[in-house]
C-alpha cells in the first residue's frame, strides 16, 4: 500500500451507544467539534448527528451522535431512531462500522446489563466509563482489569468535558480505527439473549469488582431538601421568581445602552442619506425593524443564564418530580415534563423531545399542548406590551413588571395542563401513567460549556434577527409604505390587507396595526414588535421611532394592550409549529386540531380581557 | 386481595428508607417487565424508598444502587419487594449472586410455598 492510498482512506463510522445522560453528546460534541445540545437530564437527544473525528494520523473517523436507549426494543420513538441508526435502516446513512459504547462510571451497577446486551449487535465495540471524575467523587471505585476481562471488550475510561479526560480515548480511536478499517478488530462473543441472564451476568460482575460507597452520597443529601414534600415546591417557585425578577432586575442598563445604539445608527445613517425610499427602507424598515427585537437581547440572555444553570446542574429532573403528581392528575406522561420543558426555549424542539414518550397518545398530548409553553420568541412581544401597560412599580420587594410575566407563563402552563385533561377526556383517551425517570447525579457545570451554551442561545436570536426578522421587516416597511407612501398605513398595502381582517379582530379591540402585527407574526411571533415599531414609525414619519413603547402606551387603551398580550399566550402564530407537528405526527389533523383550538382560546381569551377590562373601566 | 406472605410486600407499599429486596415483578406485564429490567431493576437487588410526593406517594424517587429512579405508583405496585430486614441477606450488600434470592435463601415460608410463588399470579 502506499502513502497515497493511505491519504485516501474512506472515512468509517463509528455510533456512540449508551444509557440516556450518560454524556454522548458531551463526548461527541468534545470530540467532533460539534454543538448537539447537552444538559443534565436523560432524554436531551432524540436525533441523531454525524461529526468528523480526525485521528493524528489522519485517520477520519465519522462519529454518529444518537438517543440514549436502555435496551434493544426500542419502546419510544428516540429509541427507535438509535436501533434504526445501528442496524443501518436510516435513510442515507449505512450502517455503523462499530460501536463506543458509553456509561457513566458512577452508574455501572445499574446500567452494565446493558452493555452486555450491546455485545449482540455483532459489531467491534469498546466500552467508555465516562464521568470518571464524578465516580471518584461518590467514592465508587472499580477494577478496570478485571472489569475489562469479565466483559470482554476494551474499557476505557474518560471525563469528556476535559480534554486530558479524553486522551486514553483519542489514543485508543487511533489503533482501533486502523483495525476496524483493515476488517480485523474483534467482534465481542454475545452473552445471549434474555435481559434476566444479562443482568444476572452483569450482577456477578460488579459485585466482585465494583464497591459503591455505603455513605448517603451528596445527590441525595441536597435531594433531601429539593425534593421534601414542604420546602421542595416552595424552592421550586422561589427559583422561578427569582428568575423573572432578575430579568427585569439585571437587565434594565443593558436594554438601554442597545436603545440607544439603535436609535444613534438610525440617526446616522439617517444623517448621511437625502429623505427618500432608500432612507425610509433603512432607517424604518431594518434598523428599526431588527432592533426594536435585538433590545431584548440582554433579557433573553438573563433567562437562558437560569435556564442553562438549572439544565445542566440536574435540578430540570427534580422540577420534574416536585409537579409529577400534578401533571398525573390531568393525565399527562411523566415524560412528557422533559418536551414541555424544551418548549420553554422552542416548541420545534419541544416538539421533538415528545418522542421519548412511548404511549403514542400520550406523546400527541403532549405535542398539542406543547405551543402553549412561552417560546423565546414571545418573550419580545410580552416584553414590548408589559413595558408599556405595567407599571414599573415595586410590589413590597417584587417589580410588578417580573410579577406579570410570572403570571403569563404560569398562565399558559396552567391552560396546557387544561388542554391535556380535555384532550385526555375526549379525543386522545387512555394510555398508562409512566415516569420511571433516572435522577440524574448533581453536577457542578464546566464554565466553558455553560459559556458556549449561552453564547449559542444569543447567536440563535441574533441570527433569527437577520434570517428572518430583517426580510420579513423589508416586507413590512414595503407593505406599510406603499402604494401611497403618504404616511398613513390605512392606505397602503398592508393597511388593505388588516381591513379584510378588521371585522374578525377589530370586536375584541385590535386596531389596525395590532392586525397587521398578527400576520407576520406567523413566521415568528418576534416580528409581530417589529411590525408595530415600523407602521408606528412610518405613521410617526420617522420622528421618535425607536420609541415604540411610548408610541403604543399613547395610542392603545390599556384593554387594547391587555387583550393583545392575552392574544400572545394562546395564539398560534408560528409556522414552524405547525410544521413539525404535520412531520411528527404524520398527519395534517393534528396540526389543524392544534391551530383551531389554539386561535379559538387565543381570540376568547383577548376578548374576554379586552371587554372585561372595558367593564372594570380601565 | 389476600396476601400469601406476610413479608412480601411492593415497592409502593414498603416504609420510606427501608431498604429491600426485590423479588420480583408480579403484575408487571412482559412489556413493562422489559422496560423496568432495562432501566436497571433485578430480583435481588436492593432498593430503597428515598422521597416521596406530598400526596398518595406519587411520585415515588427510588433508590437503586448508585442511581435514583422517580416513578409513579401504578410503576412501583409492579415492583415485589422483601424488607432487608426480614431478608437472611440482611446488611449483606454483596449478598447472593443469584437472582433467585427467594428461591436460595429459603425465607420462613413453608417448602411448599416458596416466597417467589407468592410474588403474584402472573410470575413464572
């Protein structure tokens, strides 16, 4: 062979197999480059992901990311993904070469079975004890040799957020690959077939080589506090309200610096153009479109600092616990905490997470009420109405602008939990009460990837800002200015379409503005501020633009403005959505089921507040 | 419901930080045997009641080894345990290697009656 055809390689895949949370996606995303989302509860991953590894000899390995599965039936649909993965039937995708199959090193007692039942797969694996660091911690201390031995297949061990924690892995990937391309790395014997002899099997193991400490490790110390039946809910809500208060807390400097950066680039730029179009489509249509939304930025990246630190330190799972009997009540999975808790960021994901629940009624609950979680992309939109209509008064300690939205989220997590009983009742009968969820250890996160993982959330809404945001602000400013260009929306493109749409909205007190707000708003509820910002801007004719808080605050009644930000709890305004419901679940009913309901609470609920509030004459 | 032993109970009924032994999985169908076995549940293993919820103990957060599994109780109800206490394997952590522990640590049942035929109706 010579040095030529070594350059030339083909790259062979290698798929990391292991229990849900044992650190996949951690060791994938450490040793690809890659950016699959990782946090501290099982379940994160329901896709698979390809990244390049390059060996120091140039070696190129394709590592494949999957689901985390417990054992080989493939009861849920993320697990299906990963069976699909391994047996090559993913379109496009061959099958793996050979297997890295994870556990967590703390966990090997509970989880060794399944690493004897990846030893039937028939293909050259090697075992990961990840996590390393946390085992030693807990005082659980292993015979490798032995461990390596009994098992038959290489161990390794690793901690994949370091990379000296890698090393021992990245070395062995250089041999091994060379086996596996040359066909001759070695195929582990299989320990037969029935899960009772695997565990039997992997009970004589650990029992010989593995001691866990005796000691209360300090998971279950702290578990102690969290999870009392008392003090647990009580932590759980002074958690989120101290989340909401910080939002508005930590933020109010920042938004104002980014205020004022808007409005002096459009000031500038507006200083160096002669008045027309071209000034006009700058100065109202992108600086003011995209910035009215960028302001937001700090308090987005407030909320994703909590989020992200509650992620991934492992309390997500014991929030899950403290509203399981809650969320049992109305019917729902006990999984079904996990996708509702990834709608917080996007429902799109959300969406997705809904395949770790088995009982496929149970996982279209979950899907349907899933939009009702507040999105990031409505956060603008409350942020917008709430700094207009409400006070920023102080309630005894608490800001009453982080108290309204408290109640807007809760509001739309109190009517997700109806809609499931409803649909639970109705349409979407039976299924079995599960949780069986693995609480996962606490961890300390590492700076790095807590900093990655909030830069990537704020690049996520930037780059929402100038994907979506800036085209769809070009149209608006287009829209709202022509074909009169005379100042008044009323007369223009966009002011025709609002008026077909005036007598549906205009009884539960839209205005024409608010109307045409809605229909951008579609492809991401976010425009629906820019689109307020521009028609207000040209109707202002530029003059105190970026003041759009003041500009609505003058112009709407406080009914308007509360009805309006009903409307944003329930409305199902998101394209996208929709989308991934008719792709998951297969159907254009579902998606239909979930607009309909969803207009339907959201046009009742900004009624009811737009004439309720009339009656109280506010 | 008659109980054919006295020490035998569920998982769902057993006193909070009792430890115990599981015997076995009585009314469990195959399917959520499957699935309790695959997420690390086997007869002889020790488990013990950590935290439960403030009503009906529901849920329950279990401890198995050096993990805790939250479950809900129709989950737990499924799980036939034997206190460590009552257990010959008492405090013996590496105990028996078989999974079989009522069938080898004879518990004080009568011969005929060996404590995992009491475990349920549906067990093997």
């Amino acid at each position: 062979m010579t040095s030529c055809e070594i350059e030339h390689k083909p790259p062979i895949t290698i798929a990391l197999l292991g229990a849900p949370n044992c650190g996949k996606s951690s060791l994938f995303n450490a040793l690809t480059g890659g950016r699959a989302k990782i946090a501290n509860y099982p379940g994160v991953t329901v896709e698979y992901a390809v990244g390049n590894f390059e060996t120091k000899s140039g070696q190129n390995i394709r590592l494949m990311d999957l689901p985390g599965i417990y054992g080989d039936c493939g009861h849920s649909a993320d697990e299906r993904v990963t069976l699909d993965a391994i047996h090559g039937r993913l379109e496009g995708e061959r099958a793996p070469e050979a297997l890295i199959v994870v556990m967590d090193a703390a966990q090997i007692r509970t989880h060794l079975h399944n690493v004897l039942q990846a030893k039937n797969y028939g293909l050259p694996m090697i075992v990961v004890l990840n996590m390393m660091d946390m085992a030693a911690r807990d005082g659980v201390d292993i015979d490798l040799h032995k461990l390596e031995q009994e098992i038959g297949v290489p161990v390794i061990t690793s901690v994949a957020v370091r990379t000296a924690g890698r090393q021992a892995l990245v070395d062995k990937l250089e041999d091994w690959g060379q086996e596996i391309i040359a066909g001759n790395a070695s195929t582990p014997k299989s320990d037969g077939d029935s899960l009772k002899d695997l565990q039997r099997k992997a009970r004589v193991i650990t029992r010989a080589y593995v001691t866990s400490p005796k000691a209360q490790s300090i998971t279950t110390k702290i578990d102690n506090v969290v999870l009392h039946p008392v003090f647990g809910p009580i932590l759980l809500l002074l958690i989120m309200f101290v989340m909401f208060q910080a939002v508005y807390a930590w933020s109010a400097p920042f938004i104002s610096l980014l205020e004022g950066l808007t409005s002096s680039v459009g000031t500038l730029v507006g200083s160096f153009l002669a008045d027309g179009w071209f000034k006009s489509l700058l100065v109202s249509g992108v600086i003011d479109g995209v910035g009215a939304v960028i302001v937001f930025l700090p308090q987005i990246i407030i909320l994703f600092m909590f989020i992200l630190a509650l992620e991934s330190s492992g309390y997500m799972t014991r929030a899950a616990f403290l509203i399981d009997s809650l969320m049992a009540k109305v019917g729902l999975n006990g999984r079904a905490f996990i996708p509702l808790l990834s709608s917080f960021a996007c429902a799109i994901p959300g969406i997705m997470a809904a395949r770790s629940i088995e009982n496929e009624r149970d996982r279209l609950t979950t899907i349907m009420i899933a939009p009702l979680m507040t999105c990031s992309a409505r956060w603008p939109v409350y942020f917008l109405l709430v700094g207009a209509f409400i006070p920023s008064a102080k309630l005894g300690i608490f800001n009453v602008q982080g108290l309204t939205m408290f109640g807007l989220v809760i509001i739309g997590v109190i009517f997700a939990f109806l809609a499931a009983f409803v649909l639970k009742k109705t349409l979407l009968k039976g299924g079995k009460p599960t949780l069986l969820l693995e609480m996962p250890s606490y961890k300390i996160p590492s700076l790095k990837g807590y900093l990655l993982g909030l830069w990537q959330r704020a690049m996520i809404f930037i780059k929402r800002a100038g994907r979506i945001i800036l085209p769809a602000s070009i149209i608006i400013w287009f829209l709202s200015t022509y074909p009169n260009n005379d100042g008044v929306i009323r007369n223009s493109f966009a002011g025709m379409i609002g008026r077909v749409l005036e007598p549906i909205f205009a009884p539960i007190g839209f205005n024409l503005e608010m109307i045409i707000a809605l229909i951008p708003a579609m492809a991401a509820r976010e425009i629906a501020v820019s689109s307020l910002e521009i028609t207000y801007g040209i109707e202002s004719a530029g003059e105190n633009a970026s003041a759009i808080q003041s500009a609505i605050a003058m112009d709407w009644t406080l009914p308007m403005g509360l009805a309006f930000l009903a409307w944003f709890i329930f409305a199902p305004q998101c394209l996208s959505t929709l989308a991934i419901t008719r792709k998951e679940t297969n159907s254009w009913k579902w998606p239909l089921i979930m607009f309909g309901y969803l207009f339907g609470l959201a046009y009742l609920a900004a009624g009811l507040t737009f004439w309720g509030a009339k009656a109280l004459g506010w | 419901m008659t109980e054919t032993n006295h020490i035998e109970t569920t998982l769902f009924n057993l006193d909070k930080h009792r430890p115990a032994r599981i015997c076995g999985f009585g009314s469990a169908s195959e399917h959520e045997q499957i699935r309790l076995r695959e997420i690390g549940f086997a007869e002889g293993d020790l488990v013990e009641i950590l935290h439960v919820g403030l009503f009906g103990r529901s849920p329950l957060n279990v401890k198995l080894h050096g993990t805790a599994i939250a479950m809900r109780p129709n989950e737990a109800k499924m799980i036939r345990v034997i206190p460590a206490d009552l257990h010959r394997d008492v405090g013996v952590e590496t105990g028996s290697t078989n999974l079989e522990v009522c069938d080898i640590h004879g518990l004080p049942t009568s011969a005929e009656k060996p404590c995992c035929g009491a475990c349920g109706s549906t067990s093997k």
